[in-house]
C-alpha cells in the first residue's frame, strides 16, 4: 500500500483505458485491441485504486487511453464511483470523458451523462473522409459531426474536440475548411495538434520507408499561424502551444480551459491508474507497467504495478518550471521558480534576458516570464516566435 500526503489543493486523477477497436496509425499511447480483458482490467484497475492511499483533495478526472467510449456507460461509472469513495474529490469536479465518434451513440452518450461525466473531449482529427483514412481513424467526416450534435442533445455543455494539422496533403485550404467546420459546431475547448512520427509507430515505418512526404517546417509553422488567428477571429483563446478555450461573455477567460490538463504544466500533483499511466508528486514521478498482462499480473499478486519511479533532482525540476511553462501563455512562474532554485531568476538567465534578438522573444514581469506572442491583430500570436 503506498500512502501519499502533501498539502497543495487542487490535484488531479488521469485514468487510463488500454482499449481500442482499431490503432491509429500515429498513435503511441498504450493501447490493445483484444476487448475481451475488459472486466479483468477494471477489477485490477480497482484494486489499485484502493491500493493507494491519499490525502491530496482532487478537482479533476480525466479519463483517457486508447479509446474510453469503447467500455459501456455502466462500466465507466463503476469507475467514476469508485473514484468517489476512494478520495476526497470537490463537488464541482470536471470529470472527463475521451470518446471516439465511431463507438458513442446518442443512448450511449446520455448514459455517460447520467453516471458522472460532465466534459467530453471527442476525437474528431479531421473533417474530411479522405484525411481520416489516411490517418486510419474509425470514424467518417459525418460521424464526428454526428458526435458533437448527440453530445449538446445529451446535455454536455463542456466539449472538447481533438484535431490535427500537419497531415501529408492538407495544406492551407484544407487546414482551414476543418477549422470552419469545428468552430461552425461552437465546442468549448479544441486541442489543435502537429502531426509527429512517434518511434515506432506505423507512420514512423512508413516515414522511413519514405512511403509519403512529410510537411516541410516552414508549411506546418504556417498552418500554427492559421490557427491561432483563425480561431482568434471566432472567440478562442490561445493558452498553450496547441490549446484554445472559448471565451463566453463575461465569463473569466479560463472558465473553459482543460482544468486536468492544466496540472501537468503548472507542477501540480497528479495520480495515474491503469496500464502505462504516469503519477506525479513533486518531486517524485513513477509509470506503470505499459502492458496490460504485467499491470494486472503486478496486482494479482498484491504489488502496484510500478514499472519505473524517478527522483527528479532540483536541476531537472527547474528545466520542467521552465519548458513547460513557456508552453503556457501565461508562462513561466518566476515565485515557483525561485522557491525550487533558491535563486533569483533574473541572475540565473542574465545572458538571455540581456540579449537584445532574444528579449524581443520574451515578456519579462515580477511574477511571470513569458513567450512573446501578442501580434498587431490581437491574436496572441506571432507565429515565428514559437515556429521559428
């Protein structure tokens, strides 16, 4: 049994369903396509669960994988219960749901609704029939439209849509006609993402292969830039490199934001549970085990499945204040900074902070050490200094 004890408010839960009915071709999170272990896993993931004791207080759960939408309504709310008997989860938690449009339906997305989960993040990627095969997604163009309609007759008022630019052949035009077309369907949040070759995923082989051409730098840096001011012009708020949250009203400007999602890069506690997923509490880091056999084997026997743990050093700590932090609009936490390295943070980046061609990067306060990316449209963005 581990006992973890710490203070600060406000951590985080992420678990993690190794299921999917088919693997995307880019994709290198734990998954597996054999189904059939379902109830096997939850009674493991259940049992870790209970396994670790903790007296943090938790405002988020994010339920992510593989493909979440592929276990039932039922059984996602065993887990969501569980969670709430376990910990001391606040009232108003944000309880998250990835699901994919080619495994929901309009029952299945109620049901959801009714056992707990209050946003869902939908992997749309595309719009277009043509990319989503090339990208080997499940679903069609008019299923991920489909997706969002259901989920606003189910009563979700906190959607988020995943999407990917970067893709051999999209370019300009098409890049743009996807952005109409999700801002035309009005999410809360869209997560906009550069299309990469993992290690050893099937796109990887292929690259090598030199079975297709990759976006040249300067093609892809274009398509960020299209992004920020495109969905500026719409409402959406750039607040990290590839997140937009819609501003609504008078609401506060982070009211539609990933609160989950927000904790990995702000140093903020965090507890994984299932296959391959990660848990954090400064200044220790540990992964599971990433296959599913070991995982539930490791709990079978009474052992956590801990594949790997990590002591970060105080180097190490302040190169992740500082990479992740300027992944963030707000930027780095000169306060957090300062705590970790018992330094102030001017002296330790003098050379930097005096360079003239580098200052004009940067944004420098009392509180805050930040990307320069306000342009003249009010964007938020010139491009080149996050592309270039």
């Amino acid at each position: 049994m581990v006992c973890l004890i710490n203070s600060t408010p406000a951590a985080g839960i992420y678990i993690h369903i190794p299921f999917c009915i088919k693997k995307c071709m880019y994709c290198d999170f734990y998954s597996i396509t054999d189904i059939s272990l379902q109830d096997a896993f939850i009674n493991a993931l259940c049992r870790e669960i209970a396994a670790t004791k903790s007296h943090l207080h938790f405002d988020s759960l994010y339920i992510g994988g593989g493909t979440p939408s592929v276990l039932s309504p039922s059984r996602i709310g065993r887990i969501i219960d569980w969670i709430f008997a376990q910990f001391s989860i606040d009232a108003s938690a944000e309880i998250t749901l990835e699901v994919n449009p080619g495994t929901i339906t309009p029952e299945s997305l109620k049901a959801y609704r009714e056992r707990g989960v209050n946003r869902l993040n939908i992997g749309i990627q595309s719009f277009q029939d043509d990319l989503l095969k090339w990208l080997g997604r499940l679903h069609s163009a008019d299923a991920a439209k489909d997706a969002v309609l259901w989920a606003r007759a189910a009563g979700f008022d906190r959607i988020g849509m995943d999407m990917i630019y970067g893709i051999p052949g999209q370019y300009r035009q098409a890049w743009l006609a996807d952005l109409l077309q999700a801002v035309d369907l009005a999410p809360e949040h869209l997560s906009c993402y550069m299309l990469t070759c993992e290690p050893g995923t099937p796109l990887d082989h292929m690259q090598q292969h030199r079975e297709f051409e990759a976006m040249a730098d300067g093609d892809v840096c274009d398509l960020f830039e299209i992004t920020v001011t495109e969905l500026f012009k719409h409402g959406y708020s750039l607040y990290e490199i590839s997140n937009f949250a819609r501003k609504d009203g008078s609401s506060p400007n982070d009211v539609n934001r990933s609160r989950h999602n927000q904790k990995y890069w702000t140093d903020t506690p965090y507890l994984g549970f299932g296959p391959a997923a990660h848990s954090y509490l400064s200044p220790v880091r540990y992964r599971n085990h990433r296959d599913i056999a070991a995982y539930i084997a490791d709990i079978n026997s009474g052992k956590l499945p801990i594949a790997e743990k990590e002591v970060l050093s105080t180097e190490q700590q302040l190169m992740e204040i500082v990479f992740l932090g300027l992944r963030t609009v707000e930027g780095i936490s000169i306060q957090r900074f300062e705590e970790k390295s018992g330094r102030p943070f001017t002296s330790m980046f003098q050379d930097i902070l005096t360079d003239k061609e580098l200052t004009e990067r940067f944004t420098l306060t009392l509180e805050r050490c930040s990307l320069s990316l306000q342009g003249d449209d009010g964007s938020g963005c010139h491009g080149r200094s996050v592309c270039g």
